[in-house]
C-alpha cells in the first residue's frame, strides 16, 4: 500500500511539473507573440512617419523655393510704384501688411511641414526659432536651453525629437492658456532629457483625451515609442504640465 501510494504521488508529482512546463510554455509563446506584434506594430509606424517626413521636406522645399519666392518678390514690385494718389498710398500700404502676414503664415506652414533649418543648422536653431515663432506677439515668457554636444545625435531622431517638441508645444499653445514655457534639452552622459513646462491650466489624466486632445498626445506617445524613450507626464487641473523624456542615445 506503502509503495502505490508512492507511485501515486510521484505520478500526481510528474503531472503537475509537465503542467507547469506546458504552462510556462504557453505563457512565454503568448510574451513572445504579444513582443513580436508589438515589435511588428512600432517598426510599421516608424516606416509610414519616414516616409511621412520625406513627403513633408519635398513639399517643404517647394512651398518655400516657390511660393515664398514668388511672395517675397511682390514687395519689391509694389515699392517700384510711385503715386501721390492718397487712395493708391494706403492700398499699397495694407497690401505690403497682408504680404508680410502671408509670409509668417507660409513660414509657419513650412515649419508644420518640415523646417529647412534643423537640416541645414540642427536641433538647437530649429526649436528656438520655432519658440521665436510660436510665441510672436504673443505674452509668453520663454525659458528655452540648449546642451547637446554637436553631432551627437542623428538627423532621423533629430526630426523625431523636433516633432515631439512641436506638437507639445502646440498643444500648450492652443490648451493651457500659459503665460510661461521652460524647455530643456540636456545630455547627461547616458541619454537626451527633454524638460518641457508650463504654468497652464493643466489637465486631468482621465480626460486627457477631452482636454488636450486624443491625437496629439497619441503621436507623442508614438513617436516617444519609436525612440525607445521613457516619457514622465505630471498634469494637474490649474498646475500647468511637466513633461519629462528621457532618450536614450
């Protein structure tokens, strides 16, 4: 009886090893599934977003080797008209206001697209001038630092980066009614830290979507995936936003 009851455990014993076994291989093919699906998910957001950017310096480039050619030379045009006609005098006066006006929105539209300048001067000069131009006429404090070393960081995550920093710039701007934006952007040693602050009305994180807008934080998020970053969002209703990104280099 001694000798069954042995035999009965080390069966009962058996069968729960090869359970566990079959278990631990069910769940590690499920982990390696759900890794390679996720893997798969991010590399084909990484390809549609290049080829994205590349259709956004074509266009770019033409808006501004065309357009705003053909727009820069109409003020020269208009100053070759003489007239002591008071009538003529202040149609031309209000044309050059609405070609100067046009021409901020050509910029501006360029920089949506993609800036000429992060290609041609990096990283640095593309934010603080796209700082420069958000905030133009507007009464925005601006806290804007700058300590990467030169080369260190490649033109695709360049790009990446600056469209990380432009969309959670445009979305204080059309959301947080700030009157105060500090952005950062360090290198330590190990990693970018990207710092960017303002002194808003904030949001809450349940109604994110709601109040900042679903899509924008969504392509932030994206993008901070692409770059296998670490993202640390604090918001507060009447505190403003603290985002903190750490990118590894």
């Amino acid at each position: 009886m001694y000798s069954e009851e042995k035999r009965i455990y080390a069966a009962l014993l058996t069968g729960a090893v090869l359970f566990a076994v079959l278990m631990a291989f069910f769940i590690l093919t499920i982990i390696r599934y759900q890794r390679k699906r996720v893997r798969t998910y991010y590399e084909l957001i990484e390809e549609e977003i290049n080829l994205m950017e590349k259709e956004r310096g074509r266009i770019a480039k033409d808006l501004h080797d065309n357009i705003g050619a053909m727009v820069s030379a109409i003020p020269f045009l208009l100053g070759g008209i003489v007239s002591d006609n008071e009538s003529d005098i202040t149609l031309i006066t209000k044309l050059k206001r609405h070609i100067d006006e046009t021409m901020l929105n050509i910029k501006q539209l360029s920089y949506d697209i993609l800036p000429r300048i992060l290609s041609a001067e990096g990283l640095e000069f593309a934010v603080k001038d796209f700082l420069d131009l958000l905030t133009y006429s507007k009464k925005i404090k601006v806290q804007f630092s700058y300590n990467i070393p030169k080369g260190l960081v490649e033109a695709e995550k360049e790009v990446m980066i600056f469209r990380i920093i432009q969309e959670i710039l445009q979305n204080i701007l059309k959301h947080a009614n700030a009157t105060a934006i500090v952005c950062e952007l360090n290198y330590t040693g190990k990693m970018i830290e990207l710092h960017i602050s303002d002194n808003g009305v904030g949001f809450n994180h349940k109604n994110a979507k709601q109040k900042r807008g679903g899509a924008g934080l969504q392509n932030i998020m994206a993008r901070v995936a692409i770059l296998k970053a670490k993202i640390f969002l604090t918001a507060e209703e009447q505190k403003g936003v603290d985002y903190i990104i750490k990118i590894p280099v």
